[in-house]
C-alpha cells in the first residue's frame, strides 16, 4: 500500500484491532484520526505512534453510541483541515446475555454504535473519497455475520452481517470510483473484547489456535481491501469455520453453532 501521507480515520482506536489499525497504518506512512471514548489512552497512542514513525495525529474522544457523535467528529476533523482518505468503522462490543435480559436502553445504544454510526461515518466521508477518485473503507464485521445466529449476544451476528452487507453494496456502487471498501470478518482476537462483556473466562477455555493477535489481524486487512477484496476472513482457523458454514445444510449449520454457543454465551440478569 502506497499510504503514505494519506489521512486515516479509525473508530475504537484505544485498543485491541483498532489500536492494531492504527500502528499498522503509522508503520506505512498514514497520518492518524483517532476516536474512542478513552481520551487519555487515544493521546498516549498518538504520541507513541507520532514518534515513531514521524506521522501526524489528531485525536477526538467521542461515544458511538450518541448519534451526534459522528457528526461531531466530522466538524472537529474540518475545523482542523484534515481530509479522510482511509475509513476504518472498528469501534463495538459485545452485548452477552438473551434479547429480554437486556433492557431496550442497552439494545438501543448497541445499534447506534454497531450499525448506524457505520453508515453515518460512510455517508459523511464517502463523497470527499469520491471527488479525489481515492478512499478505502473498512468495516469491521465478524465471522459471526456469516454463521447462523446464535442463542445469546442476540444482536451481535444480526449486525455484523449488515456490515458485510452494507459492505458490499458499497463496494459495487463505487467499483469504478477509486473507492475500496471491504468487511473484515475476524474470528476470536486476543484484545480487551471478552473483559468488558464478561466473557473471559468462558473463552479462556477455548484452544489457542482459535485465536488471533490483533496486528496480523490488522495488517491482512489492509493488504485485502487494496487487493479489491470485498468480504475477508483472516486466519486459516476462521477461514475453515467460514467454509465449514456455507458447507453444511443450513439446519445443520445452525445446530452446530447452537451447541458450540452454549460453551461460551453468557446469560445475564438486569
């Protein structure tokens, strides 16, 4: 990827693929946008990255879940003259527990950040990529959007296979635009994921070879989206899993991922 001095976007920067996003695209030469609610740890991030390998930051703390917040983003990146060139949604969480133990609030605020500000951020920054026939869009979706759903984190795969969707509409409207966009679909990634919604425990359990780091994770992405690829599932452990789902009858698919979630859902009381 010829990035260099090009100007990145990215969403949930403060840790995990996000924050892997941001070193992979600082050890190529791009210049950083970064959001996530944490303002300290985005400016240690920056800071680090900017000596590192000389790029420029910008840093703006901002929750997802307000459906001001894009917009808000997107004044505070004009007002300092900055362009996006390079989009990366990543910002999200997993919600665990079945549909009615979770109150509407929580349901709500989670499709605000998981979807609709994925969307808001592509229809604010795709016509600038389009006026300069350049941009790359990545959206951070999940293995889980294209397995059958699951009993518990209800609304989880429902959202990330919008994105991978919603990606590839995307991808075939601007085909001739100059304009990239692709869904990464990562398996289980080491990251602060499983603390916040209390599944740690459970997926310590799982084997090792299950799970991917977040900068391979990060770096296979980038050179997927410049290579046109439109859906991508790294890993050869989630590629297999990939292919395992669209093998099997849907019924058995889904029976299978029945028993699988059972190990490692959480149901919880609110």
């Amino acid at each position: 990827m010829n990035i260099k001095g090009r100007w990145a976007l990215i969403t949930g920067a403060s840790a995990g693929i996000g924050e892997a996003f941001a070193e992979a695209l600082a050890s190529r030469g791009a210049n950083l946008i970064l959001t996530a609610r944490r303002g300290d740890r985005l400016g240690a991030l920056a800071s680090r990255l900017a000596a590192a390998h000389g790029v420029e930051t910008l840093t703006i703390s901002a929750d997802l879940a307000r459906p001001e917040a894009p917009g808000e983003i997107a004044a505070a990146i004009a007002a300092a003259g900055k362009p996006v060139d390079i989009l990366v949604n990543n910002a999200g969480y997993g919600q665990p527990g079945h549909f009615e133990d979770v109150s509407w609030t929580t349901h709500r605020d989670f499709i605000e950040l998981m979807m609709t500000s994925y969307a808001h951020l592509v229809h604010l920054f795709l016509p600038g990529m389009q006026a300069k026939a350049y941009g790359r869009i990545i959206n951070v979706a999940s293995v889980a959007g294209l397995a059958p759903g699951a009993a518990g984190h209800t609304l989880y795969g429902a959202v990330k296979a919008f994105l991978v969707s919603f990606s590839q509409s995307l991808a075939a409207e601007n085909i001739d635009k100059g304009v990239r966009v692709s869904a990464l679909c990562p398996g289980f990634t080491y990251s602060e994921f499983h603390d916040v919604n209390k599944t740690r425990g459970l997926v310590s359990a799982l084997p090792r070879f299950m799970f991917m780091d977040a900068r391979p994770v990060a770096d296979s992405a980038l050179q997927a989206v410049e290579r046109g690829h439109v859906v991508f599932v790294p890993g050869l452990w989630n590629k297999f899993v990939v292919w395992l789902m669209k093998a099997l009858p849907r019924p058995w698919a889904a029976a299978l991922v029945l028993r699988q979630s059972q190990k490692f859902r959480l149901r919880v009381e609110t």
